[in-house]
C-alpha cells in the first residue's frame, strides 16, 4: 500500500492501542516463541532496519523487481530513517504493533487514516498501512495473527470502510486479505524513484 508523495510507503505484504492488546504469546514451532506488543519509541532503530531488510528480501530478492539503483538507494533512504519513524510512532492517528522474538523485532503492522488514493476512500477511513515479516518467519502464520491484532483496531477507528494496498505480484498476501473479506476495487503506480510499481487497491465494506 501506499502514501502520498513524500511520505513513507505504506506496502502490506506476507511470506494497541486501547483494546486490551497488550503481549500476545504465539508458538511458531518448538522452543520458540514470539510476542505481539504495541510498538514503542526505542524500537525506532529496530523498525527501521527491519523495515529496510524486509523490502530488499521481498522485492528485489524474491519477486526480482528491477528497481535501479539509484532509485532503491533513494527510496530506502527515506522511506527506512530513525527520525521520521520516531515522528510516526508519536502520531496518536496511528498504531503500530510490533513482532518480538528472542528480543528481536522480526514483524510489524502499521495502521492509521486512510491514504489511498481511491474517489471513494476518506481520511476517516482506516488503512492497513504495512504489515512486514523477517523471511524467518514468513510462512508461520504470523500474517494471520497480525490481521487479528490490527482489525479490531480499524474496525473502531473508522467511519467507512478498510482499505488495504499491495503490490500488484504479490498473490500471497492478496489471498491473505481475501480470507478477511477485502477485494480489489482499484489500483495506482507507486513511484519508487523513477520507477513506478502497479499497485492494487483493496476496500472491506
């Protein structure tokens, strides 16, 4: 999914704020356990990196899109910046959750005032900003318990419908978001440099 331009990209893909959504314990396999909490201001770092990590692995590495480089040095740059996640930590319009493993940060999902750009979408609405998984991870049902956590948080912070953006190539997470009743109403080019990504729009009524 995406933002306006100039701010972060608000890409959601797969591989509390006020509704008693303190520490969730999640098993993903023996030995291991990983922890949902809300995001904290000393995380910034960690998002950060994370954030920057994930999109390497995902779009260039694994779906191979060609992004000069040029554009995805750019683009990490201000997209992935300490400062500016500090900025949107603090927002109080949004929430951020975070994966929590071994004490390290291998997911997070973001949500907040609708930005797509759809004629029928409102700021009032509320978006699925990101929803970001360390390769380590994917595949382990986190996806599912993230959409779990954050949706009872857009459902009581909107006045309209959820609104959900994802690369166009990116099958998995659109039949991720399927199984939660979103469906593609619209689609735009997301400029990641010079180069632009089609992007789908995805809307639960």
């Amino acid at each position: 999914m995406r933002g306006p331009s100039g701010s972060a990209r608000h890409r959601c893909f797969c591989r509390d704020s006020g509704l008693n959504l303190s520490r969730r314990a999640v098993q993903l396999g023996p030995m291991s356990t990983l922890l949902i909490r809300s995001a904290r201001p000393d995380d910034a770092p960690a998002l950060t990196r994370l954030g920057r990590e994930v999109f390497v692995h995902t779009f260039v590495e694994d779906f191979s899109i060609p992004y000069p480089a040029e554009d995805l040095a750019r683009y990490l740059d201000s997209s992935f910046d300490v400062s500016s996640t500090v900025e949107r930590l603090a927002d109080p319009g949004q929430a951020w959750w975070v994966a929590e493993r071994e004490g390290r940060l291998v997911g997070f999902a973001n949500a907040g005032p609708n930005t797509l750009p759809h004629e029928d979408a409102r700021a009032s609405h509320a978006e699925l900003r990101r929803l970001y998984l360390a390769r380590e991870v994917q595949g382990m049902g986190l996806g599912v318990r993230f959409m779990d956590t954050v949706l009872p948080w857009m459902e009581a912070h909107t006045d309209g419908p959820l609104w959900i953006g994802v690369w166009s190539g990116n099958h998995r997470a659109q039949r991720l978001y399927a199984r939660y009743g979103f469906r593609v109403v619209g689609g735009y080019r997301y400029p990641v440099g010079s180069w632009f990504d089609d992007e789908y729009i995805l809307r639960r009524d």
